[in-house]
C-alpha cells in the first residue's frame, strides 16, 4: 500500500501574478520582462491515460487548486489514444504521420530535432523522469535530456512489451517514487541557475485500476467479461472505475507535492508548467474498454492545464492538441517559433477555421476490438479524428463516422483522411528504407511493404 498524499496548498497566490496584457480573448499574457528577467524554468508534466472528466476538484483537488490560477484549455486533444506516439508529439511538435512513431514499441529517429535538443542550443539545462517502460531511452524520447531517469521499481507479470523486453520485468514506478525523483532532479537543475527544462512523467492513471489501493482490477478482466456476456459486467466496471478514481487522487496528492516545490523556488525562477494527459480511457461509455483502438472523444479529450505568470486565469475553449505544446513553450521560453511545425502558441490568437486531427495508433495484423456488448470488431485499417465546428469525425478515406456535432461535410474529411493515409504510407516507406531489421519487421508486419 503506498503512503497517503497530502493535500497541497496549491500554485501561486494571486498577489504574485504579473498584470497581463491582453492578446486574445482567452489567452492573456504579459509582455515578456525586460533585461535582468529571472531565468526561465519550463517544466511539461505528463498524466498518462488520464480522461478530461477526471480533472476536478474532488478527485484532482490539488492540480483543480492549482489551476485556478492558471489557464485552463477545455477543449484539447490528444495525438493519438496509446502513450508513445503521443509523447512523441509532445516532445517534438509534429503529428505522428510526421515523426514516425505510429504505434507504441518503435524507435524514435535520431534525426528528429526535439523540443529539448532546442533547449539544449539555446543554453538551457534538461532533464526527465519518466515513470513507464513505453517510454524507456530504448525508443529515444531521450534525446536532448542531460538527465533521463527511466529506472522502473513496479514489476509486471510480461516479460515483454510490443516485441520488446522488459528487463528484469519492473515496468512502472509510482507517483511517490516519481516526485522523489523529479525533486531530486529540480534541485539539481536549480544549484545551476540557469534557464532549464524539466520533463514528469505520471503512470498511475493507467490499468491495473485500483494499484494504489492494494486492490487492482486488470483491464483484460472487463475484455474477458464482456466478450463472454457476463451479467457481472456493470458492477466489475463501476469497481474498475472506483479503483481508476483512487489512482488519480493518489497521483494528484504526488503532482501536488511538485506544484509545492515549484511554487516555494519561483522567486529564483520564471517558472512555466504545462500539465496535460497523452490519452484517455474508455470504461465501456463508448462501447469500448481500455485505449489505443479508438479515437473516441473518452480516449483523445484529455486535460491542458498551463500554470504561468505570463497568464491571466481563466478558462480557453478554443480547440488546442498535443502539437500545440512544443510551439507554446518556445514562445515562454522566449525563442523564435518555428514555422515547419504544424501546432500554434496556445497564447496567440486561435485561427479561424480552427481544427485538430490525430490519428489511431497502427496494429499488426488480426488485431480485435472487444466491444461493452460482446461483439469481436477487427481493427486492421488507418483510422483519423477530427474535431471541427463542434463535429467529431473518425475513420479513414473508405469510411467516416460523425460521433458527435452536426455540421460539415463527411465527403470533405474523408478526402481529407485519405490525404493523411497517403502521408503515413510514405513515411512507413521511408522506414522501411531507412530503418534497422527490427523496424523494418515490425512494419512489414503491419502489412506495408513495397
């Protein structure tokens, strides 16, 4: 059993917030200060598998404390709904059609230019903690951090993972064991007194439910149940989501101890956080159990969160994503903006038109979906999402399903995904020539070759 959190007393008085300039409607932001500017800290946290329904007072009291004094985006939405692809895009700014890692186990090119590699040549000091084995340096997230803690202490049941070894089988750490580490790791970075970035990785959200009580449910305990139509099903679920309940609190009690932190140091540092979720999970309300084979808004509408002196509190409903992240903090952090990358300043004015698309993460072959009603669903082909003028669209050029909203075109989106699968199939050619045999079997298995 892991030991209580304690509540904290949340991000910065009011008192100490700069007075803002107004820029957009839901973005204000202050001027950036002048010569003598304390340096920049930015630090992006990462809360996997956690769904936008979850962030708030009762069950995140501590990030929900937090947040009223920050920016609150309602509306954003993650790249994909497994945890690689995702980070990826957080950690580089590009779709996943764009940086390669289109399903969890792959390699990250090393020819890729990350968020933290830019850091790294603008003089900023780097590190990480991550707290899971998806995101383990084998698969080079790693890249531009000085320090990446990726030492797991909770065992799994696997000895392996998307065809890759877990070694020793320790798979996961703890949100206590992650803000020991992170704190570790903030005043390391801080004795220097220079500009840094620090990336925190938070795993609890994710199956087995209930792991931070003693008492876990495993996912494939509700595949099992609905697949074989047991009338047990909704009490296993309620129970499920009981124990996914207890996670989040235990992992906002943990967050809250390094909003403390962060909170207690910012007279030495302009401190910028940015907390947000790679994906969501499903619990059977959309007919679906776990994440990663749809792009249901349960498993892509995650929680942004942006706490900053340079903002005004507030809510933003314009639309944001996991690409807009890399854009916004190299604008806090006072760098040029790069305009090869697809995503906006979350502080600047939103487009006209506005719109986010992300993409199911790729399966080998004979992959199945196991439906709430039991049914056995294929998921073999490219599916895309997208988000406009209130209207949620998924599928792929053959096919398009609105889920939600009522306006827009089905024709124009599905001209417009069949545009994205031609992007994914040049990038998996460009792979399958570039890449060692490992990554050239594992997409070939996917069943694109020339």
């Amino acid at each position: 059993m892991r030991r209580q959190a304690r509540r904290p007393r949340g991000w910065l008085p009011p008192g100490l917030l700069i007075a803002a300039l107004l820029l957009t409607a839901c973005g204000e932001r202050s001027p950036t200060p002048g010569p003598g500017r304390l340096p920049v800290r930015l630090v992006l946290v990462t809360l996997d598998t956690l769904r936008y329904d979850r962030f708030d007072a009762e069950r995140m009291p501590a990030l929900w404390a937090a947040s009223q004094h920050g920016l609150r985006f309602s509306s954003c939405h993650a790249a994909t709904s497994v945890t690689l692809p995702t980070h990826a895009s957080l950690l580089s700014g590009l779709h996943p059609w764009q940086h390669g890692a289109l399903r969890n186990g792959v390699v990250l090119d090393d020819g890729l230019l990350m968020f933290a590699e830019r850091l790294r040549l603008a003089g900023f000091r780097t590190g990480a903690v991550v707290a899971s084995f998806p995101l383990e340096r084998r698969f080079r997230c790693d890249q531009g951090f000085e320090t990446y803690s990726d030492e797991f202490v909770l065992a799994t049941e696997k000895g392996s993972w998307n065809e890759q070894e877990v070694p020793g089988g320790l798979f996961s750490s703890p949100a206590d064991a992650v803000t020991d580490e992170a704190l570790e790791l903030l005043a390391a970075l801080g004795r220097s007194g220079q500009a840094q970035f620090l990336f925190v990785h938070y795993f609890d959200a994710h199956a087995p439910y209930g792991e931070s009580r003693g008492e876990t449910i495993e996912l494939e305990e509700l595949l099992r149940a609905a697949r074989h139509r047991d009338a047990g099903l909704p009490e296993l679920v309620a129970r499920a989501e009981q124990g996914y309940d207890d996670d989040v609190r235990f992992m906002d009690g943990q967050l809250g101890r390094l909003l403390d932190a962060l909170a207690a140091d910012a007279q030495r540092f302009e401190t910028h956080v940015l907390v947000t979720a790679d994906h969501g999970e499903s619990f059977g309300d959309d007919g679906s159990f776990g994440h990663g084979k749809r792009v249901t808004p349960q498993q892509v509408h995650v929680p942004c969160v942006l706490l900053s002196p340079r903002v005004t509190p507030g809510v933003c409903d314009d639309l944001a994503a996991s690409v807009d992240v890399v854009p916004t903090l190299l604008a806090l952090a006072g760098l040029p903006p790069d305009p090869a990358l697809p995503g906006r300043d979350l502080l600047a004015a939103a487009p006209r038109g506005q719109a986010v698309l992300g993409m199911r993460s790729l399966f080998d072959a004979g992959q199945h979906d196991v439906r709430s009603d039991g049914r056995i669903e294929p998921v073999d082909a490219l599916c895309f999402y997208l988000v406009r003028d209130g209207s949620w669209f998924a599928g792929d050029a053959g096919h398009v399903e609105r889920l939600s909203g009522g306006s827009g075109s089905p024709d124009d989106v599905a001209r417009l995904f069949g545009d994205l699968g031609q992007q994914v199939r040049a990038r998996l050619e460009a792979m399958l020539e570039a890449g060692d045999p490992e990554t050239r079997a594992a997409l070939r298995a996917l069943g694109y070759t020339r």
